[in-house]
C-alpha cells in the first residue's frame, strides 16, 4: 500500500536548512528556523535595552542572568539559577556572575555551604531602567492588541511544551 505523504518543503517554506525537512513535519523546519531569527533578534534586543539602561558590553546570558537574579528579589544559587534557565553549563552562568559582581550590580553571600547572589542596590536601579525602556520600546508596540497578547500567552505556553520535547530528543540523542 503506497500512503501518500505531503512535500517534504515547498518552494514557499521558509527553512534554514532545507536537507532536514521532514515529509512529517515540514512546520518544525518552519519553526526552527523562525526560533534562530527571533532568538538572536530576542538577543540583539535585551542587549542594546541593557545598554541604553545604562550597563554595556554585557552578553545576552550576562542581562538574563542580572534579570533572574533580580527574579521576586530572592537569593538564587548558582545551581538554582542553571535549572529555571535551561542552562547546562554552570561555567557560563558562573562566568556571568563574576561579571555581573565586578560590575557591582550582583552580590555573592556565603550562606553555609552554598553561595547565593542577589542583585545589589545599582543592579535593581538598572533593571527598572531597563523595565522603563522595555516597556517604551516594546510594550507599547502592541498597543493593548488584547488578541496579539493572547496569541503572545498560546505561543510561550507552545514554547515551553517544544523544551520539554527538546530536551527529551537531546537525552535520546546522547544515548545513541
């Protein structure tokens, strides 16, 4: 029995990379390739936000980090910090963190055993700037689209159903 399937690619996908169009999911090159370009677009921007807020020459992971820790003004360990990010390199978060406190806008706490970080008084001065930028810049953009925002809240939701699967193919790819 010959079971038609659909065009790997047409001529209208858009994909960075057409050798890994799949006849059962053309959509996911799609939307991989729509991930690199807002995800280095989301990049640009939390940069050149974070500079305009007064903080240059930081990386996107350096402003998320400051952010994060700056999360519900708790402490957060290095630890704790990686897992709610997805970020299996702690040397990079930690990296991020010396910068940040060189910057003076994070502070380390011995506390017992471990070491907790907390935005300093100057690091919550440049996240509020950066929210007043943010909300300036991007915020209003939207104009209170009340259907953009619920399209907005069903596409983060997809976001975070596509990690989990993700990182489950990342666990099944590191088993082969």
């Amino acid at each position: 029995m010959n079971i038609p399937t659909k065009p790997a690619a047409d001529a209208l996908s858009i994909v960075s990379a057409a050798h890994l169009v799949s006849a059962q999911s053309a959509e996911m090159s799609e939307f991989e390739f729509g991930l690199i370009v807002a995800g280095n677009a989301f990049h640009r921007w939390v940069v050149h936000c974070m500079a305009a807020a007064g903080l240059k020459d930081l990386t996107p992971l350096d402003v998320v980090v400051l952010h994060h820790v700056s999360h519900r003004a708790r402490d957060k360990r290095l630890a704790d910090i990686c897992f709610i990010m997805n970020v299996e390199d702690t040397h990079l978060v930690n990296y991020a963190l010396k910068k940040l406190q060189t910057l003076g806008v994070v502070a380390a706490q011995k506390n017992g055993k471990d070491v907790t970080y907390a935005a300093t008084e100057l690091g919550r001065g440049h996240v509020q700037r950066y929210r007043e930028i943010r909300e300036s810049c991007l915020i209003d953009a939207l104009k209170a689209d009340d259907a953009l925002n619920r399209d907005i809240g069903e596409l983060a939701r997809l976001l975070r159903v596509l990690s989990g699967m993700y990182d489950q193919a990342a666990r099944s790819a590191a088993s082969l």
